[in-house]
C-alpha cells in the first residue's frame, strides 16, 4: 500500500506556482513525475503524491528539478491571479477518478501527436536531404564532363599540333633531299653538254666520263642511305619496379622511442579480448544476436547513463562483463554509474579491475587509466578515506600532468586532510 506524502511547501505569484516536495530518502527519476493541466502526480514507491490543482496550469513550459533530496515544481498558470489555496477543496474520489483519466487519456492523445510530427518531420528532412543529394551529384557529374571535355579538347589541339610539326618536319626534309639531289645532278649536266659538245665519236674521254658517272651515283645512293641512318629512333629503355619496405608499426610512437614488450603483451591480451566476443555461453542462449555482442551492450550501456538511467546502464555492463570480463572499458563505465548511485565499495571495485586491465601502461590506454584513477579517487573521498583518494588523484596527474581539473581537486583534498589532522 502507498505511503502518502502530505509534507510540501508551496509559494505563488500572479504567474506561477512554485511547490516542494520532500523525497523523504528516495531517489526519483523523470519516470516518476507526471504532469497535466490540472493533475499532478508524483509516485516513487512506496511514496505517493496526488494533487487536483486549483486552476489549469501550461504543463508544456512547466518544470521539475530533482536535487538535494527534493523536487522542485515551477508551474506556470494559464491566466494570471493568486489562487486561494494549491489544490482543490472537497474533491471527491469520482472527480479524482475523472481527472486522473482524462489527463492519462489527453496526454496518450498529445504523445501520439507529437509521434506523428516528428515521423512527418522526419520524412521531410529525408526528402529534402534525397533532393539535395541529387543535385549534389548532379552538379558533380555535370563538373566532371566538363573537366573531361576540356582535357578532351586539351588532347585534340595538341594532337592537332603534333601532326602540324610532323608535317612541317616532312616538308623540310623532303625540300632538304631535293636541293641535295639538285646539286648532284648540276655537274652531272655540265658534263653531258661539254662531251656534246666536243664530239660525237667515243673516245678515252666519254668512258672516263661514264665512269666518274657511275661513281657519282654510287657516290648519292651512299648519301641517302647515311640520311637514312640518322634518322633511325633509340631503342626504348627497360622497365624496372622499385620495391620499399616500412617497417609496420600498430602505435603511432616511433619504433626507436616505444616500448616493444609492454606494447605486444597490450596487443595480446585486446587480441584475446576480441576472440571473448563470440565465446558460447549456453545460459545466454535467449539473447538475441545483438545481445550478444558486449559493444553493443556497452554503447547501449553509454546511451542509458546519458539518459540518467543508471540503474539500466548497471544491467547492460552486467550483461557485457558475463560475456567478456577482458574488457577494461566495461569495468570503467559500470564504476561511473556506481558513484551516481553511491555504491561507493562497489565503484571501487570497478575502477580497481580497470586498472589491473589497463596493464601495460601504453600511449593508448592513457585516457583510461586516468578516469580510473579519477573515479576510484572519487569514491575514497565520499567515503571519507582522503589519503587513498589523493594517491589516486596524484596517480592521474603523473599520467596526464597538463589537466587542471584534477590538479585542483587534488589540492581540495590535501587542504581537507591538512584540517582534518589540525581538528585532531
């Protein structure tokens, strides 16, 4: 049976009603307040909290704020004026019963409203980011036809231009060969007019001169075979493949300047912790697939304590730890959401087997171990144990020494332990 919370002070003004409302030890989420125009109710096992209020209020601008072990109501009226009193006077059960379900029923009505809005919005940003993609590409494939249009009429005008050259190179070795054809066959002549000249009958003279004949053309035909030479192209040269080797490197630090053992056993145990994943577990066989997975647990993990869902976020990480405990980041995430719900030995724990994962110390486990030590470090202090929270603290600067965040709670501490041991 409820335990009714009758304690609560409230406070007006001709525009809001500010009401608070003690939790008496229990912890509330956002789950546990509901709100309408004219119904409030506030049910955090085993406490209740009813209220038929005295006029309707904007339950959309309205506000609650959880702290310091109570709730705090900001509810905004919808017409201006000082009310005579925070709820109803003689309120029966039937109109309770009346208003209780009209404001379920009108806030399943809004809740369905609000859905189809934002499927409505949602489809038109997919339409609008669709249209946009497609005048993205558009644009790009009417870029690259123009890009590939001008190289294509960049190659023809330079191909137009190489067989202009070419042609140009024909013609003046062709006029080339002609002059040198020209005057070989000059002499040639002069010669022929001045045998007819001097007679018609053959003599030692005329076979003289067909013999110096047949040597000048044996003396052209070299002529045009040495032309012929020349113009002979090398050879093309031999094709060779140059092959570099780099030494593969997993971190990004220098092979000179890391630690290759503490690095390899860091390889091998993440290495060990992936071939964990797809371990059978024949208790978990009513998983679904996804289930399975611990990253998939841990991302659902994160979005949980996000949310303020801790108590969830503690389940997932449960689940992930059963499937594979090799997984340092597990034991970090679940130590947080333990310090949210003050299970300070447990949140400890945690942080304790992180760091005992996070063996070796390498470059890419830094961010981790100082969390670990930050959120162990937390844990000793609310536990009013601030020697070992500072040792932790100073753990964590050692490993990240630029944080001023850290180094200021650590000095918050040595001041705390410098007045505890003056009191004593």
């Amino acid at each position: 049976m409820p335990v009714w919370l009758r304690e609560h002070s409230w406070r007006q003004t001709l525009t809001a009603v500010y009401l608070s409302l003690p939790l008496r030890g229990a912890r509330a989420t956002p789950g546990s307040i509901f709100c309408s125009e004219q119904y409030l109710k506030v049910s955090i096992p085993p406490f209740l909290f009813e209220a038929i209020l005295y006029a309707p209020i904007d339950d959309t601008n309205s506000t609650a704020k959880i702290r310091n072990g109570n709730i705090f109501f900001t509810l905004y009226k919808k017409e201006p004026a000082m009310w005579d009193s925070l709820t109803l006077a003689n309120a029966d059960k039937e109109k309770l019963q009346y208003l209780r379900e009209n404001a379920v029923l009108k806030a399943h009505e809004k809740a369905k409203e609000e859905t189809e809005a934002k499927k409505i919005t949602k489809q038109e940003h997919k339409k609008y980011a669709l249209e946009a993609t497609m005048k993205l590409e558009e644009e790009e494939r009417k870029r690259i036809e123009d890009l590939k249009e001008k190289e294509r009429q960049k190659v023809a005008k330079e191909l137009e231009l190489w067989k202009n050259q070419q042609k140009d190179g024909d013609k003046y070795k062709s006029m080339q060969k002609r002059e040198e054809l020209h005057q070989e066959i000059e002499p040639l002549k002069e010669r022929k007019s001045e045998k007819i000249n001097k007679t018609q009958i053959p003599n030692e003279g005329t076979s003289k001169t067909r013999l110096k004949s047949t040597k000048g053309c044996r003396g052209s035909c070299s002529i045009f075979s040495q032309n012929l030479k020349e113009e002979q192209l090398p050879s093309p040269r031999a094709a060779a493949t140059i092959k570099v080797n780099f030494t593969p490197r997993v971190f990004p630090t220098a092979l000179r300047e890391s630690r290759v053992a503490e690095e390899e056993e860091w390889l091998h145990k993440q290495a060990e912790a992936r071939r964990m994943i797809n371990s059978d577990l024949s208790e978990l066989e009513d998983l679904k697939e996804e289930e399975k997975n611990p990253d998939w647990l841990k991302d659902k993990g994160n979005k949980m304590f996000a949310m303020g869902d801790y108590l969830g976020a503690v389940n997932a990480y449960n689940l992930a730890v059963r499937l594979n405990n090799k997984l340092p980041l597990l034991y970090l995430n679940r130590a947080a959401c333990h310090l949210k719900l003050r299970n300070l030995h447990k949140a400890i724990e945690d942080s304790s087997k992180a760091l005992e994962l996070l063996t070796p110390p390498v470059p890419n486990n830094e961010n981790a171990r100082v969390k670990a030590h930050v959120r162990r470090g937390t844990a000793f202090c609310q536990l009013e144990l601030y020697t070992e929270g500072l040792q932790d603290y100073e753990a964590a600067l050692k490993i990240d020494p630029r944080n001023k965040t850290i180094e200021e709670d650590a000095e918050k501490i040595r001041h705390l332990i410098q007045g505890t041991m003056q009191s004593s």
